[in-house]
C-alpha cells in the first residue's frame, strides 16, 4: 500500500536517521519533511517499529511523526505544481523495476 509520512523533528543527528530510514524503505521525499511510497505491510510495520524505537531515544517532547496509508486514487488524484509532477508513476509504483 501507499503511505505518507511526515514528521516534526528538531536534531539534525535525529532528523537524518529518520530520514535514511524512509528512503531505505523506498519512500520518495516530495517535501523536505513529507514522503509518499508504497511500503508493503510486513516492511511498514518493521519501518515504524524502527522509527518508534528512534524517536523514544532521541526526541524529545516536541517532535513527531505521522504515518498515514494513501490508496492509489488519492495518489491520481493529487493535484501537483513544479517538479513533484514528473516523480507521479514512481510514486504510485508503476512501471518501478527492481533487479537484484
């Protein structure tokens, strides 16, 4: 499935471990705080275990992180200007092609 995430956190050290993580996981950043991705569900419960286990040591009372599942429609139906526009079919997983 197609998550969003986005987070709220203010260390650097912090911010670039969760930033790593997301990546690792295959989101793409369409903001500086803000990526979308599709994250199949075995990987997002592992991926938000991981950033739980960071955020409770390392944050503190003001950072956060919101995950949020996004269906194939929302994602078509986004209405986008500038640069994000191009990154739509990587996004929502078509055409992707992994080889190992």
């Amino acid at each position: 499935m197609n998550r969003l995430v986005c987070y709220g956190i203010t260390d650097d050290k912090l911010r670039k471990k969760i930033d790593d993580k997301l990546i690792h996981y295959g989101l793409t950043r369409v903001q500086y705080s803000v990526f979308i991705g599709y994250v199949a569900d075995p990987h997002y419960t592992r991926m938000k275990d991981e950033i739980k286990t960071n955020l409770e040591e390392n944050s503190n009372d003001t950072d956060s992180v919101i995950f949020m599942p996004l269906h194939q429609d929302q994602i078509k139906s986004m209405i986008v200007f500038g640069s994000l526009q191009d990154e739509r079919n990587y996004i929502l997983n078509i055409g992707n092609t992994i080889i190992i």
